[in-house]
C-alpha cells in the first residue's frame, strides 16, 4: 500500500481538466456520475471553456445554463410522450444543477435556487422510473425530512434494503446515483434520506443543522422504513464521508441496523478536522491568514468551507479565522465514538480509500479492531487493486458497489438468515 503523504486527503489522480486541484477533482466527481445517468462526457466537456478558475461565477453559470438547456431537452421529450428520454435528460440536468449550487457560497442570490432546480428536476425523473423512484418524508421534531425508496419492481415482495446515506455536502440526489441502479439490479430495495445537516436540510430547514446524537433522526427514518410493504428486517446502512461517522454511531444504538458499512469509519471527528485544517503546526493566525489566500486562489474550496459552517450552524460566521475558532472550540468528546464503538456487533464493512490520508485510514483500522463485531472486514481500496483509491470511492462507484453488494450477498441472501 502507497504511505499517505498527508493525514486527511483525496486521489492525487485527477484528470487535470483545470489547474485548480479542488475544481479538478469536483469536475471528476460530476463526471463520475455517468455511470448511473447523472451526466454524459459530452456535455460536462461543454462547459470547461466557459470557466474561468478564479472566477467562481463563471462555473456558477456554465453548469447552470447546461442544466438549463438539458432540462428544456427533458420537458420537450416528455411533452412529445418519449418517458425514457425525458427521465435521462432530467436525471443529468438534476446533477448538472448540483455542480452549479455546489460552488455558491450560502449567501449567494442563487445558492437555494439551483438547490431547488437540482431536486424539482429529479422529482420530475421519479415517476418515469418503472417502477417509480418514491419521493418520502420522514417526520422528526416537526419537520419532514426529504427521502427516497425505490424498489426492483412493484410486486410488493420483502427484500432486503440498502439504506445509503451522503455526508457533509452531498445532497439526497447525489447519494441516489451511488448506488441505487447497484442496488435494484441485485434485487435490493435502495432508500435514502437526508438527516440533520444534509444538504437539502438545511435547504428546507435552516435551524436543522448538524448533531451528535444522529441515532435520533435515524429512529423516525427506520419508523418510516420499516412500514413499507417490500421492507423485511435485513436493513444495511451504509453512510459515506461524514456519513460515515453517523453511521457508526447510529449502530451502536439502533438494533434495526442489520449490517454496516461506513466510508469510512470516522470515530473521532474533531481529530480529524484538527489534522485536516493544520497540516503542518503553525500558529493559527497564520494558518487563517494562508487560508484566506489559498481560498482566493481556489473558490471552490471556499464554497466547500463556507458550506461546513452553514450546516453545522454558524451561518453567518464565514471567514477561515472564525472557522477554525469553531473547530478548535468544540468539546473534543462530544464527536467522539471512542468510548462506545465497541457496542457495535451487527455486521460491519469498513471502507477506506489508501489516497483518503494516514488519518482515516488510523481511524478505519482503530474502528475495526474495536468493534465487537464477530463479522467483520476492512476493505483498503486502491489502484492497483481496484480502480479507486479517492475519497468516497467516487472515483471509481463500480468498484465499490461490487464490493459491498458482494459482501452484502454474501450475508443475506447465500447465508442461513
């Protein structure tokens, strides 16, 4: 296995498509998603000479006026009775949406805008699946949170389900194209939702932000999930990013969780911000000071800060000085699964990418000689091996659904249950 350079990282095996290593790696992340409908070579290559790297408007509007124009090409196919044509364009228009919001910081004039766009124009896809894709909410304190359900076809046979979820920036829509089509086509029922901090959340409810005590959310989502008529009780839950912390916590808890799969496992979540801002130890007002310049030079890295602040809560508070300041200030326990993990005991499958940083992959081995599990894997993808070695595995999706769809088969559907 490659030594990690650094102790928080992503693939250094980007496609060089821009300069600017955060835009580079985005544009690959968009890309990725053709595998499952979200985009198409051709149209993510249209939008490259329209952007300027410094420029964050310019990729603000390149990717908006391509969902624009894939969206039209959605409703003229659906207007002329062409179902197929009109669900892939919106599919791809949703996706191309979400490139555009994802770079707007909280306070930009279209920030929620493209936001919407993204998620009406996957609505309109739902019903064009057969069966359809079931648009959800999951009750909680007051609120309806977003999710999805999809089934392999509409016999109401029990089987069992994948219930996915995204991490710190990820939207509802953007987990459906992990690895919902994984799913079904191995007679899985898929179901997503989007907790506390989720991306749309915070969208729809702007005091809905981050919390430590994720179980309780996940306890209305399985009320919900487990009412369904194709629902049995062979439930895997697999979160990715910081996903992948709330999964781990959900399962020390919630005795409905049959098998989990984090990506990857983070159990200590302030260690691993401390050693994503100060890479190397210098003073803080320092480190904001370079920061500062280095989101100049990068926007999207800005977008991406200024998005961490917005949903854990300290919207309003945006500069690299006062996120660090919040990072810094936190109860170092309260993100913390150290003491408790070893509760775990249903199945488990840990994932980790070997490019993701000495730290994650410290915590995925810490998280996996811990747990009580008596069935358990660490998986360490890597180029070599598999095609993938980034972050997520969202450089290669194939590749990680073969691995957790296998391992999943192998545990409800070949083994006595």
């Amino acid at each position: 296995m490659k030594k990690a350079k650094f102790k928080i990282a992503r693939s250094s095996n980007n496609l060089g498509t821009f300069k600017d290593v955060e835009m580079d790696w985005f544009f690959k992340r968009t890309l990725e998603y053709a595998n499952s409908g979200g985009a198409d070579i051709g149209d993510c290559l249209s939008v490259v000479d329209k952007i300027k790297e410094r420029d964050i408007e310019t990729w603000i509007d390149a990717w908006e006026e391509l969902g624009k124009r894939v969206e039209k090409e959605a409703q003229d196919s659906l207007k002329r009775g062409h179902k197929i044509s009109a669900r892939d364009a919106y599919l791809r228009a949703s996706n191309y949406y979400r490139a555009s919001e994802y770079a707007a910081v909280p306070y930009h004039p279209k920030f929620h805008d493209l936001w919407k766009r993204s998620r009406d124009c996957f609505h309109k896809a739902c019903p064009l699946f057969e069966p359809a894709i079931q648009i959800i909410e999951v009750p909680f304190e007051g609120k309806q949170l977003p999710a999805y359900f999809w089934a392999p076809d509409d016999s109401g046979k029990k089987r069992p389900t994948m219930f996915s979820v995204g991490g710190n920036d990820s939207s509802g829509e953007e987990v459906w194209y992990w690895s919902a089509q994984a799913a079904v086509d191995r007679g899985y029922n898929f179901f997503t939702f989007e907790f506390p901090g989720h991306r749309g959340t915070v969208h729809l409810y702007p005091d809905c932000v981050k919390r430590h005590d994720m179980e309780k959310p996940f306890s209305a989502a399985f009320d919900v999930l487990e009412k369904l008529p194709e629902v049995d009780e062979r439930i895997a839950l697999a979160g990715h990013s910081f996903g992948g912390y709330v999964v781990s916590r959900v399962a020390i808890f919630e005795k409905r969780v049959k098998a989990v799969i984090p990506s990857s496992p983070l159990i200590d979540i302030n260690r691993a911000q401390r050693a994503m801002l100060n890479k190397i130890k210098i003073p803080l007002n320092l480190l904001a000071w370079l920061t500062e310049i280095k989101m100049k030079k990068s926007p999207l890295m800005k977008s991406m800060m200024y998005l961490a602040m917005w949903n854990s809560g300290y919207a309003g508070q945006y500069s690299a000085r006062e996120l660090f300041n919040a990072v810094l200030s936190e109860d170092p326990d309260k993100w913390c699964l150290r003491d408790i993990m070893h509760k775990i005991t249903c199945p488990t499958l840990a994932l980790v990418g070997e490019n993701e940083g000495k730290e994650l992959i410290d915590q995925a081995r810490d998280f996996y000689e811990t747990i009580s599990s008596k069935k358990k894997q660490l998986y360490i993808f890597s180029m070599k091996n598999d095609g993938s070695d980034d972050h997520c595995q969202l450089d290669n999706r194939t590749s990680a659904n073969r691995v957790i769809f296998d391992w999943l088969d192998e545990l409800f559907k070949k083994n006595a249950w």
